[in-house]
C-alpha cells in the first residue's frame, strides 16, 4: 500500500501536508450521509419509499404537486424536484421556493437541501444527533479519525482550502473549519442539522477516505466489519 502526501496544508507557512492531515471533504460527505440512512433502512427503522414528511413531522410538498409524497429514496438520488435557490444552510430553506417545475421522481436535480434534508430525518429517525450517528456507525467502527463537528478534531491538522482570486492572482483562505459552539447551545434535533453540513462538512484525511472508499468497494465490509449490506453498497452505486 503506497501513501504518501504532496504540497502544504498551511502555503503561508510552508507548512507540508502529511498523510493524517484532514480537509473538509465537501460533497463527498453526502456519501457518509447515504450510508447513514441506508444502514437506518437496513435496520427496518424507515423505508426508502417513506413520505418523509411523516418522518420529519411536518409537511414537506412541492406546492406545483402537493397529491405527491416526497420519499427518502427522491432525496438520496436528487429526484425529489427540491433545489437550492433558496438557499440550504437552514431547515427554513424548506419553503415554497424551494422546488422545482416538474413532479417529484419525475425529474432530476442536483440538490444540497436535499441531503441536509437527509440529516434531519437520520436524527428523527435515529434519536442520535447527525455527527455522533455518522461518528458511532462509520467512522469507529473503521477506525477512521474524522467527524462533521470540528470541536472533535485536532485543529492542528485542518488542511487550509484556499480559493484562487483573479482579480489579484492571490490566494484566499475560506473559512471550511469555523466553530459552531454557539449553534450547539441551542442545538434542536431534526432542524439545527445542517450546522454540521451533511451535504458537505465532513473532515477526514485523504488516506482514511480511501479506507471508507474500500469498505464501499468491497461490498460494504472492510477488516470484518460491516458498515453496509452488499445490496445497499449496489444501490448505492446504481441510482
């Protein structure tokens, strides 16, 4: 097994990226999120094909089709006709602007509020809070170091992302790793959900995805521990 790291996790210092190092991995999250309710419906907590309004506890309707059910397997696979024009950093996006023109599994349309969506109903469904699910169920039992809350991690090893500016031909640093102790304070389950970004905020090394890569790829198991049923890893893979 070859690992090694190449460039700096810190340009202005010239501090060097090492293998442990963690990056917010964007949406390569919504996979960990994917598993997370698939393991839920493996367990018989919830159905793909569940109205996930009667999960959520409020209605949840495209106002062009309201006679059409929302359903987690719409959400998981970007069929539901919601999208992200009102935004997705909050449950509250979840509005009359928040769809689209077409029926629900009618059509399909890349959607962030979707997976935060998918968050919220882990919590419902689950009664853990998003990041301690994902932490407890994936990352654990493989014997990854990565979580969504950044107050788990050690700073030391955020990798800096950095957005290139044409205007000067500089590079600025975004904010991936800012706490969110003030949003934990308050922290409701099923709504504040998106304050961990299950669509987007995990932080994990390059090496330790490749590790949960390989579970996915070999069926759903890794050193003899099952995240995954084989079935759940090919839908997984297929829609």
């Amino acid at each position: 097994l070859f690992v090694d790291s190449y460039g700096y996790k810190d340009l202005d210092a010239g501090i060097p990226w090492e293998t442990d190092d963690l990056l917010r991995i964007a949406s390569i999250s919504k996979s960990f999120t994917a598993t997370g309710v698939l393991q839920l419906v493996e367990q018989g907590k919830m159905s793909l094909d569940a109205d996930i309004s009667d999960i959520l506890g409020y209605r949840v309707r495209n106002p062009k089709y309201p006679d059409k059910a929302v359903t987690v397997r719409m959400l998981l696979s970007h069929t539901s006709s919601m999208n992200d024009s009102n935004g997705y950093f909050s449950m509250d996006s979840l509005s009359d602007k928040s769809w689209g023109n077409y029926e629900p599994g009618t059509g399909y349309q890349y959607c962030n509020l979707g997976y935060n969506t998918l968050g919220a109903i882990i919590e419902k469904v689950s009664g853990e809070r998003f990041d301690r699910y994902i932490a407890d169920h994936i990352l654990k039992p493989l014997g990854v170091y990565a979580h969504h809350n950044v107050h788990e991690l050690d700073p030391d090893k955020f990798v800096k992302i950095y957005r290139y500016e044409r205007s000067d031909s500089s590079y600025k640093v975004s904010n991936a790793y800012m706490s969110i102790d003030k949003q934990l304070e308050q922290y409701t389950l099923g709504y504040s959900t998106p304050v961990f970004s299950p669509t987007g905020g995990l932080k994990i090394s390059v090496k330790d995805l490749a590790a949960v890569m390989m579970m996915h790829m070999n069926g759903g198991k890794s050193d003899g521990v099952r995240i995954l049923e084989r079935s759940s890893c090919k839908l997984m893979q297929s829609e």
